[in-house]
C-alpha cells in the first residue's frame, strides 16, 4: 500500500447547491489531492434531513464539511464535531458572523481547524490571504463588493436604466437571486460577511448585530443616471477600517469614482480591497456564488486541513465600535425654481460645515432637480442638515442622499 492509498474521510453535513457540487468535485479531485498530501479523500458520509446519523458519520471522519447553513444543527454539528478532535470546514457566514467566538474558541481548545474560506466571497481567497499574507500587516481599512446579488442588480440597472424591479426580477432568471431575495437586498448578507472580514483584520470579536447595514431597495434609476454625470458609480459596499482608535463596520450602497478598484467590479461577481500602509492597497476579485465556484474553495479549504496546521488566533483585545464616521455624500433634491432657494440651501449646507463639491442643475417645469456630491463631513452632522432642508419647505420630494467614496488608487 502506497502511502497515496492511505484514505481520508470526509463528512459531509448538508448535500444542497453547494454540498452537492462539492460531493461531484471531490473523487474529480482526488487523485490531485493524494499526489499532494499523500491523503486519499472520499466521502465518508452525508447527512441531510433526510439521510445519514450524524453521529455514525462523525465517528467515520477525519474532517467535517458543513454545508447546512443558518444557526441550529450548523452550530451543534460543528461544535460536537471539534470537541472530537476534527477538522471542520464551513461556508456559513450566519453562523460565523453571530456565534464565531464560540466556534474559535473550541478550535483552539480542541487543537483543530476551523476553516471558512468559502464564507466571504465564494472563492475569491480573502481568508486566506487576511489570515496568512497579511497576518503581519496593520490593516488601515476593507472595502468589499461581498454580495454578487446586488451588485449584479446595480450593474443591471445601470447598464440598461432598469428600475430596481425589474433588475431584482431578471437576477431571479439568471439564478443570481433567491426566490426570497430579502438579505441580499437589504445588506444583512454582506453584513455578516464584513463581520467575519473585520474580525480578522482588526484582530477584534465583531459580532453582526455591531454592524450597521442599508440595502438597496429604495435606489431609484435617474440618481444611478445622474451620479454618472458627475463620473460616478452606485455598488453596494461594505466598509471595516479605523476610526479614532476604534473600528466601523458597516454596509451601504456608496458611489464610487472611476480610479476605484472596485468600480469595475461589475455583474455578480465580488471583490474585496484591503488597505495598509505597508502595502498601499490589494483587491482580490472573482464568483462570489454558485455550486461549483463554492464547493472549489471548501476543498481549498479541506486541503488545506489535511496539511497541518493554521488556527485562528485568540482576539488580542476588543476595538470600541465606532458608529458616526464621516463620508462624503451625493444628494439628490428637487425644488421650486425660484429665485433664493439655491441661496437657502446653500445656507443650510453652509451652517453645518458642508462644502459643496460638484453640483448639477436641471431644470423641470416649475421645479429644479439639484444633484450634487459634498465633501466628507460626520455622518450625524449631514444628516441634521437633511433634516433642517426637509424642514424648510421648499423640497418637492423627500431628499435622497447616498454615500460616496472618495479614494481612487488609478
Ligand atoms: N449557494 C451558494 O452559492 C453559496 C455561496 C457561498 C456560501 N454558501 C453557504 O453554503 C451553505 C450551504 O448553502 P446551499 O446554497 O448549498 O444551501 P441549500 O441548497 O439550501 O442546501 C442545504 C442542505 O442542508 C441540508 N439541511 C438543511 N437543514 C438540515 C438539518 N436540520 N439537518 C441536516 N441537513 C439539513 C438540506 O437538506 P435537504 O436536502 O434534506 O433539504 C440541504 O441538503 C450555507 O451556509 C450558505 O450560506 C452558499
């Protein structure tokens, strides 16, 4: 017997989109993994809601895949599953984003690993890459496209002028939607994503509740038409970095400018660009979703598992969670078209520090459409100013204001 002959066992928890393609990759990939790490992998066992004992399954492995997603069995499977002494590879970000302390925790007790690359952007390598490559680095800041959904629907919806519907619609057809869209769309998705992205730059327990999110659904055609007049694009972001000593985590559609890494990033595909001062920026991009892509980074991942070792390490203490951080905005009002009102808005903006960076003005009948970009200002601070120009009287619609991010590195 060869040592190539030598088997590893796999259970595999949950057979869905992704454990089913892992289950058709694995014997494709066998042979390569044995000429790797001297270790023959198959599949010892899967388990559904309607076949396989976890507990037969656990016995007969040397490492657990889960694939079930959500909270309950995912977290009890893979807890039990450490405390046995196995390795364990998951793409669950709910259950990491809400329990990960927990589950890293019992990694370190039980000298197991817990991998997850799959959890952020499908198989784009950003784990690792945080986890290993930039161990040594001072993260300054994350900015990430982590949720292909919606950037396929802005990307559609700017491509074509299609309303926020009909992108969501055609999405479904292409299979880049669920048939309940609802956390992709309002940014809880790509918020537990930036929680586990955070936690491992900052060094610090980020939990998803401590990350503040805003989804898409109220993004209208013309501001996506408008902003690019004044060369700017719409992608849903998710933002980590530092501020006066702590961290925000948070996610929000923002405009970006053309020297953006991420303002190409476009379809269902994700991104991510970390920033340090050491090594200017890096963006990593790919597929954030789907069967094959998924499955192709949990056997990175098991792989990985069978040559030893990497393990998370323990928080080295706690950043405050910073929630008001300043942003440079886009703001889209529509006013009568007389003379003064300009000058009362202006005044507005003026009192609460807000300078003006670049305005368009278009004129509609009696009214006037104002679509401008301000300059980074604290986030509460614009806000009591929207409050104050709702108050004036003069605002035809509800003012819409969306974030802009200001780097470029092109
Ligand atoms: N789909 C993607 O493109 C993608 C991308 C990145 C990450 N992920 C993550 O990968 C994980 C799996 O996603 P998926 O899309 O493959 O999900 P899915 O298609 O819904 O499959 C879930 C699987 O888990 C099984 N399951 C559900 N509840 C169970 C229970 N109580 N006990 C045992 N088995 C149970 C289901 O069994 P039945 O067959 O009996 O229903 C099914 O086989 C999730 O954490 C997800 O967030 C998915």
């Amino acid at each position: 017997m060869t040592s190539t002959d030598t088997r590893f066992r796999v259970g595999l928890l949950g057979h869905g989109t992704v454990g089913a393609a892992f289950a058709a990759l694995l014997p494709q990939r066998a042979d390569a993994v044995a000429g790797v790490t001297g270790l023959r992998p198959e599949i010892g066992g899967v388990l559904t809601r309607s076949q396989g004992d976890f507990d037969a399954i656990l016995a007969d492995s040397d490492l657990i895949v889960e694939l079930i997603g959500g909270i309950e069995p995912a977290r009890d499977y893979v807890l039990r599953a450490m405390r046995a002494g196995k390795h364990v590879v998951t793409a669950n970000k709910q259950l990491l984003s809400q329990h990960g302390e927990e589950l890293w925790a019992c990694a370190r007790e039980h000298g197991v690993q817990l991998r997850f690359e799959a959890a952020v952007a499908g198989v784009v390598p950003v784990i690792r890459v945080l986890q290993e490559s930039l161990a040594a680095a001072h993260v300054e800041r994350i900015h990430g496209i982590v949720n292909g959904t919606t950037n396929f629907i802005l990307s559609e919806m700017a491509r074509t002028g299609a309303t926020y519907a009909d992108a969501l619609a055609e999405a479904q057809r292409l299979g880049y939607a669920e048939a309940d869209p609802s956390e992709d769309v309002n940014g809880k998705d790509a918020a537990a994503k930036m929680a586990i992205l955070a936690r491992l730059a900052f060094d610090t327990p980020v939990h998803l509740d401590q990350v503040v999110y805003e989804g898409i659904e109220q993004i209208a055609p013309d501001d996506i038409e408008y902003a690019r007049d004044l060369g700017l694009g719409l992608k849903l972001i998710g933002t980590a970095e530092r501020v006066d000593g702590g961290l925000s985590v948070r996610v929000h559609p923002a405009f970006l400018y053309p020297g953006h890494p991420l303002a190409s990033v476009n379809g269902p595909f994700n991104a991510v660009t970390v920033e340090s001062d050491a090594i200017t920026e890096i963006t990593m991009s790919g597929p954030g979703a789907g069967g094959p892509q998924t499955a192709s980074a949990v056997l990175g991942d098991v792989v990985s598992a069978m040559i030893p070792p990497a393990s998370t390490p323990p928080t080295s203490g706690a950043l405050e969670i910073v929630a008001d951080v300043v942003s440079a905005f886009y703001l889209h009002l529509e006013v009568p078209d007389n003379p003064g009102v300009l000058a009362r808005i202006a005044g507005v903006l003026g009192d609460h520090g807000i300078s003006v960076k670049s305005v368009v003005q278009k004129g509609l009948g009696d009214n006037a459409r104002l679509v401008m970009v301000v300059h980074a200002v604290l986030e509460s601070r614009f806000f009591t100013a929207l409050d104050e120009l709702s108050g004036l009287g003069v605002l035809r619609t509800a003012p819409r204001a969306i974030r802009v991010i200001e780097e470029q590195f092109a």
